[in-house]
C-alpha cells in the first residue's frame, strides 16, 4: 500500500519500442533541433512542439530496462529513475539522420544534455 500511495510501481524489466527520430536536412537547416522530455508532465516536446504520446515518457524510447517513472507527492517530485533493487538501468533514445541526404549534413556543433543526479541510500 506504501508503494501504491506514492505511486510508485514496477514497471516490466525490458521494454521494446524501436522508436526513432528521423531527422531531415529540412529539420537541420532550421539551425536547431531540440527534443525534450518534462517528466512532471510526462510529454515531448519536438523543437518546442508537443508531441502525440500513448504511453507517456515510454512512447518516444528504442529501448529500457529496470527504468520507472516516479512521482512523490510528499517530496513534490517527478523523476525517471532506476527500479528499486536493480543496480542497472538503461534508458536509450535513437536519433537517425537520412542515409539519402547525408550529403547536405553539416554540423558545426552537437550538444546532447541530459541532467541526471545519483542518489545513495
């Protein structure tokens, strides 16, 4: 009950979905192409528009495991994090740039954030 009260639940151990952004030269030559996840409301957002979503911060993945999203109202948080009792986790998400344009591909810098913070018990 301690669990369901902080909606806190186990997720299945791997998770499957082979989803894959595909980036265009049209997409590239705007200057910036930024995807974000906000896991308080658990939705995408693609270069600032909110993506369609079924299944929440699951539905834009290629791959996990023993990854669960968190909310605990006590604290007034909401987080992906590991599953408790397992020592790792995988969260992957899959970029793809067109093989048929990758002759207009020119980059002259590539940031990829993703603020994470560790916890010991």
């Amino acid at each position: 009950s301690w669990k369901s009260s902080r909606e806190v639940t186990d997720q299945q151990d791997d998770i499957i979905n082979g989803y894959v952004y595909s980036i265009t030269n049209e997409k590239c030559e705007k200057g910036s192409i930024q995807i974000e996840y906000n896991s308080v409301v658990d939705k995408y957002l693609h270069n600032g528009i909110e993506e369609t979503k079924k299944d929440g911060w699951i539905d834009r993945i290629y791959v996990c495991s023993n990854i669960q999203r968190k909310i605990e109202k006590d604290w007034k948080m909401v987080y992906l994090c590991r599953e408790h009792l397992h020592t790792n986790g995988i969260l992957s998400w899959t970029i793809q740039l067109k093989p048929e344009e990758e002759k207009f591909y020119q980059f002259h810098h590539i940031t990829i954030q993703c603020p994470t913070k560790a916890f010991d018990p």
